[in-house]
C-alpha cells in the first residue's frame, strides 16, 4: 500500500509516492499525523543529522468538508532526525477534509506529512508547497520516491514557527488534503491560499494568496543563516544557486556537490568549491570533519562549523 502526493518534483509539478511504512497507523476515534522534521532528516541515504533543528507542534485541529471542527489535540516534540506521531480524537465519524497545524515557539522545518483519517482514507503532503507559496523552506535531504521510481531528488521542507523567530512567516499551516491527490496540473499556485494556507498566529491573518505574498522588505537583504553549521550536499537534485538567490529560504551555509558551489546565507554570496586548478576566491570544504576554508587571494581563511553534514 502506498499514498500519493502532488509536489514539487524536480522543477515541475509531480507525483511524490508515500510508501507504507511512512503512514502512521489507523486509529479508530482519531485521525492520525506522522510528520518528518526535514533539515534534521536521517534515512538510509544520509551520512549525518543536524541537530538542534528539530521543533514543536502546540495543536492540531481537523475539520469536516463544511469546514466544522471535528477533532483536535496532537501536542509534542519531535526529535531530531526523525518523525512524530500525533493523533486529532474525534467522537464521531465524519470524514477529515483539512487540517491545520500549530508550531510551538520551536521552529519546525516539515518535509512531509502523512495521514490516516478517522474513516481509513490517508492523504500525503510534502513541503515543497511552502516553497510554492512562498513560505520559508530549505532543501530536506529527505528522499521520497517519484511516480518515476527515482530517489535521487528531495522535497524541500517548510518552515513554521510560533514566535516567528528570525523572521519566520509561518506559525500555523492549513491542508485541505483532497486537493494534494491526482493529476498536477500548472504551477500550483492556483492552491496557494485556498487549499494551502497559513497564518501568521492562531487566529491571526491568513497569509497566503493565489498570487502569493510579499518576501521581501524595502532595505537591505537580512541574513538568512540559521546557525553556523554547514549542510553538504551529494543529492543531485540540490541547488546552492536556488538556496542562495530565493527571498524565503532559511537555513545553515549549503554547499551542493552537484554544481560544485558553496552558498553563504549570511551574505547571499555564492562561490565555486576549490580544486587544483582553483585556489582564489573559492570554497574549501574538508568532508565531515568540521573544518571549512574561504580562499580569497590566494590565502585561506579558516571556519569552524559547529558540525559538518552530509546528505548523500
């Protein structure tokens, strides 16, 4: 058994496959939620986890297709690296249609979640739908497989946040999940703000539109570093270039190994990664050791990231 999900497959929309073992469990009288911490996500493909990045949900809320509450509860912490699992109880049995999703003050980057209603119905949405709407995200290093049976390429993740720490738009997420099921079509841009949703607090403003919502304000470009570690990158699908230039990105340093290019997040400043043939103006980075060198005429600079991490 598997669920499918339309994303962000690649640069187009497509079909990302859930397979069994990434849906939680029926539960009769609940429905149930597995959702993945992307920027700390640890498979089998991954040589290390970011810790520290894992966050918080504060309340789930589910509702019925007349958009009448019909379940909630789901607090708790999910760890790094890896899933949690929360349920919504229901004392009837009605049939979940959409589902908001609350962030405690501990920023949670999602990479996907999956669900099995009340009823049995399962659903799947991943995270490159803030990318789309323009919420803040980062490349996950989670691999899901495509309706083309690749694993070579990953969602990206949203990020949501309770206190809006770091200018992090997000504090609570909507998913109306029938609309995230079948044959894409366009951009997706059309479900911005109707089938995906997000406010800025509980009760606050919806902040997502069809034509999306204001990323940038007048001023200079404020740093969009998390932390001072650093995520490399063998995933083919990762793009430094895309990390680096997006307004909405959020996250630690990135380096893709696929293009050879180093991002800064603080300073929005792309450079080539060091070789024999390359020795100025260029990234030096020493596997996962921890160390890290920016060349610049000639002499390199040493940085110390707190850890070093591989997605393979």
């Amino acid at each position: 058994m598997s669920v499918e999900a339309i994303g962000l497959v690649g640069s187009v929309l497509g079909i990302w496959q859930f397979a069994e073992s990434l849906l939680p469990t029926h539960t009769v009288d609940a429905s149930a939620y597995s959702i993945r911490a992307g920027v700390d996500g640890t498979d089998d493909h991954n040589g290390g986890s970011l810790n520290n990045a894992g966050g918080g949900i504060d309340l789930i809320k589910t509702y019925n297709n007349n958009g009448e509450l019909i379940g909630s509860g789901g607090r708790g912490y999910i760890e790094s690296g890896g899933r949690g699992t929360f349920s919504t109880e229901q004392t009837n049995s009605q049939q979940s249609i959409m589902t908001e999703f609350y962030a405690t003050d501990d920023a949670l980057c999602v990479a996907y979640i999956t669900a099995t209603m009340e009823d049995g119905t399962q659903w799947g949405w991943t995270g490159d739908w803030g990318y789309t709407c323009g919420l803040n995200w980062f490349p996950s290093g989670t691999h899901l497989q495509n309706s083309a049976g690749d694993d070579d390429i990953t969602p990206r993740c949203t990020w949501i946040d309770g206190d809006h720490s770091n200018g992090i738009k997000a504090a609570v997420i909507g998913i109306s999940w029938p609309s995230f099921y079948g044959k894409p079509e366009g951009d997706g841009k059309d479900k911005c703000g109707s089938s995906m949703r997000a406010w800025d607090e509980p009760g606050g403003t919806q902040i997502l539109s069809a034509s999306g919502i204001a990323t940038r304000q007048l001023g200079p470009r404020q740093s969009q570093r998390s932390d001072d570690r650093l995520v490399v990158s063998h995933i083919p699908s990762h793009s430094a270039i895309e990390v680096c230039e997006s307004e909405t990105s959020w996250g630690p340093d990135f380096v893709s190994m696929a293009e050879g290019l180093y991002c800064n997040m603080e300073t929005h400043e792309v450079l080539p990664l060091c070789s024999n043939s390359l020795t100025k103006g260029c990234f030096e980075v020493n596997g996962t050791t921890g160390s890290a060198r920016v060349a610049v005429n000639g002499l390199k600079e040493l940085m110390k990231p707190r850890k070093v991490v591989e997605w393979m």
